[in-house]
C-alpha cells in the first residue's frame, strides 16, 4: 500500500494503462472505494501507446472492497506511519469517524 498526499498526486503517480488494467486501486482518506473516470482514455495503437487522463470518484458499490475490508489482502506497506502497518491504518481510520 502506498499512501499519497492527494488526488493530484496519486493521478501523477499511477498511469492511466495501468490503472484500466486494475494494478491500482484507489481509496480515499476515511477508506471508501474510489474508482478512475477516464476523460481521456487510453491509446493503444500498432506503434504508439499512450496514457489517458483521469480523475478519482466514489466507486460503484461492486466495485471494490472499502479499505477495512482489503486491508487484511495488503502485503506490503510504502508509507510513513501511521501508514506503514495494517494495524496503524485501522487505528487512523478509526479515528476518522467512519461509520
């Protein structure tokens, strides 16, 4: 798991043909599913193949898991703390007043 600062910053992180083949998936910081909305899509040609644009919004609810559902499927964490353990991301959530 990989925190990021933003929206912005994960969009510039994570590339659009990547991110339509499900190597990324997103949430937000209270560990609600978010899905891309392409509004640009991707370009694969013969030649040339290029990143489309997105944006981050709430996800359908079949989407993908919240959060606290996957958290226990997450292997490895790429974050500072509270972000770098399964059990400091529950202790942040928690505190975040989700339901």
């Amino acid at each position: 798991m990989i925190t990021f600062e933003s929206e912005a910053a994960a969009v510039a992180k994570c590339e659009g043909l990547d991110v339509e083949s499900a190597d990324w998936l997103f949430w937000d910081d209270r560990g609600n599913s978010l899905e891309p909305l392409f509004s640009v899509p991707n370009k694969r040609g013969l030649f040339v193949v290029q990143n489309g644009v997105y944006f981050l919004v709430p996800a359908m609810p079949d989407h993908h898991a919240n959060l606290l559902e996957a958290l226990d499927e997450v292997r490895y964490f790429d974050s500072p703390p509270p972000f770098n353990s399964a059990e400091g991301v529950r202790a942040y959530l928690a505190g975040t007043g989700r339901p």
